[in-house]
C-alpha cells in the first residue's frame, strides 16, 4: 500500500480553505446547479486530472482509473444547496466561519475535488469515480446520483460526502412526497356562505393525516412543509395547496404510510372537492445488500476515521445519495469530512481549524483500496 506524500498533503491542506470560500460564494441551489458545476469541471481540469466529463443530468465526473477496472468505488459529494440564488458572504468568527450551505454539502464538496487532484498527481493504483453530483437536496429528489447510477453499472461500493465528522450512516430513510392541490368553485365570503372552501379542506385532510398513528416497527415519520391557497378575507378559497411528506427506515412503514394517504384524499373527494395528488419525490430504502461486504465497508470507513477524530463515531440514519446504491444493493455509506453545524440554516458555520483534517481523513479512505 502506497503512503502519503507529507509535503504534498501539506500542500493541499492549505488550499482548502481559500477553495472553500470560493466554492461557497457561487449559489447553487437545487436545479440551478451549473455555475459551481463549471467552476468544479474547470478546477479538475486545471489541476490535472484528465477525462474530467458533465454528463446529462449536470454531474462533474472525474473517473481515475476506471476505464479498464471490473469494478471501481464511487466518492460522492453534491454540489446543491437548500438556498434560493443570491449573493452569499462568507463571515469568520474565531475558528469558525459561516454561511448558508457551507456545510452542507460544500465542505465536503471541497474535500472531494482536494482528494481527487491529490490522487491524479499520485496516480494511486484505486479505480474511483469522483463526482460531484446534482439534486440531492429536497425535490432534486437525488437526480444526480439516479443519473450517474443509470449510466453506470459496475460499482464495487459507493462513499457518499455529506453531514458531520465522526458520523457515518447505517440505514437510508426513505422518503415519499407530494403536491396536493384541493379546487373548490369558491365565491364571495358572505352571498356564498357555505359553498365549500379549498383551504378548511384542505385543512381537515391534514388534520385526519395527523390523527393517523405512525407506524412504530421502525422510525417513521410525516409532516405537512408548506401550505398555501385563497386570495382574500372576503372570498371563499376556491384553491389550497400543500407538500405533504412521510419517511421511514422500512419500506412496509412507506407502504402502510401510503394507503393510509390515499385514504384519506378519498374520503376528502368524497365531500364534493376536486383533490389533485402530484408525486414530487420518491427515495429508496435499503435494498438486498450483502451484510458481509456491508460491514466491512463501515469497518473500513472507521478505521480511517479513527486516525483523524478522536471522539466517539456515531452511526446514524439518513436520507443521502447513498439511498440510491443501496436500494440497487450495493455497499454503502455516507461520511462528513467536516465539524459543522446549523445546517440548513442562514447560521450554518464549519470549524475551519478543523476542516483540512478531514481532507486527510478521505486520502486515508481512499488510500486503503490501493493496491501495493
């Protein structure tokens, strides 16, 4: 097994941070992906990895060593964020700096592009696809990584980049989501009073979803995440709209979670309403995975944790691009390269100190696939 360069490694430590703010001040929201995805493909390109690709769905694409390899790994880290487009500053306090989407999943983003011309210029003898992915955030519904995985067929195990140092997934949340519209024909709130109103509909079908116990065999969840409609205080609503969603660790829990909405939007049609049931997402829960190869990817991903966080690791549950391969039965897991916190917050902040430690932590990933 080949070591690390010390003064190259030295090197790209120092380039994380001034990368980092880089990266972070290009807004990329779900589906408005392509200006950080061009500034990846040209940083790639600039720093020597050759073959660097966008493929069809907007993915950033380095593939090392993969042309002839029966089976490569796949590092994964996206380059969405939750955040509408506008100018992003990035603020320093102490050792931490902060900004919306900086952790999440810029950070790790950072950290992939750092390992990938690390490993070019050491031609480390590992086939791995590096990617930089579109649409893992809310209704990107995991675009990218669908994308990539249609594509390619030939994945030994998948590494995602996402969330916080020290944590690594053990199970995928899956997750089902949708758009319901009720239509009313409305009127004026006084001459018209009683003529059915989309909003209280709309609002009794949420309350009878609420009402509805959550199955308990593994964790699941629901929630309504936004709800609109009307047009005055003195016209009945003759529409309201809701994103509806629930997630569990099992696919008997989605399915149960599944009938026991529709259901309820039939017993609200029943009452003389229009109800419109539009999917906006649907992600995968644990497939038919080899519980040997399994462990021993987790086995791996903490052993080289081991060396760089000094903490206690903490498995978790998470709704990741790692949903993807997994369900396809392929040995996962998805890791944070990065302390961090407030994600998904305009507080979000990374522990900057910390940050080029977890570029150390990937090479050590990476490196121990290499073959001597």
């Amino acid at each position: 097994m080949p070591s690390f360069d010390q003064m190259d490694l030295t090197a790209h430590k120092a380039d994380y941070l001034p990368l980092l703010r880089a990266l972070t001040e290009i807004p990329a929201p779900t589906g408005q992906e392509e200006r950080r995805g061009a500034f990846c493909r040209r940083w790639l390109e600039e720093a020597g990895c050759a073959g660097v690709y966008t493929d069809s769905a907007g993915n950033v694409i380095y593939p090392h060593r993969c042309g002839d390899s029966d089976a490569a790994i796949v590092i994964m880290a996206h380059l969405d964020t939750v955040f509408p487009d506008g100018t992003i500053a990035v603020r320093e306090e102490g050792d931490r700096l902060y900004a919306p989407g900086i952790g999440d999943d810029t950070a790790n983003l950072a950290a992939l592009l750092l390992a990938a011309r690390y490993v070019a210029r050491h031609d480390w003898n590992v086939p791995v696809w590096f990617v930089a992915d579109v649409g893992e955030e809310g209704e990107g519904n995991l675009r990218g990584c669908r994308q990539f995985f249609a594509d390619h067929h030939n994945i030994r195990e998948f590494i995602g980049l996402d969330g916080q140092f020290g944590h690594y997934t053990v199970c995928p949340i899956g997750s089902r989501r949708y758009r319901v519209t009720v239509r009313t024909p409305g009127g004026h709130s006084f001459h018209d009073f009683g003529t059915p109103n989309a909003i209280e509909r709309l609002s009794g079908l949420v309350q009878e979803l609420y009402r509805h116990p959550v199955p308990t065999r593994a964790r699941t969840t629901c929630n309504v995440g936004k709800i609109s409609g009307g047009t005055s205080v003195n016209a009945i609503a003759q529409r309201a709209e809701m994103l509806w969603e629930f997630r569990s660790e099992a696919m008997d829990c989605l399915d149960e979670m599944e009938q026991v909405f529709r259901a309820a939007v039939d017993r609200c049609r029943a009452g003389g309403v229009t109800v419109e049931v539009e999917p906006i997402g649907v992600r995968p829960c644990m497939g038919s995975v080899d519980p040997e190869r399994q462990e021993a990817l987790w086995q791996r991903c903490r052993e080289a944790l081991s060396h760089h966080f000094d903490g206690p690791l903490t498995p978790e549950s998470g709704s990741t691009d790692a949903n993807i391969p997994w369900s396809l039965g392929i040995p996962s897991c998805t890791v944070g390269c990065v302390d961090t916190g407030g994600a998904h917050t305009y507080e979000e902040w990374i522990n900057a100190r910390q940050a080029p430690e977890g570029l150390a932590f990937l090479l050590r990933l990476v490196l121990s696939y290499c073959e001597a």
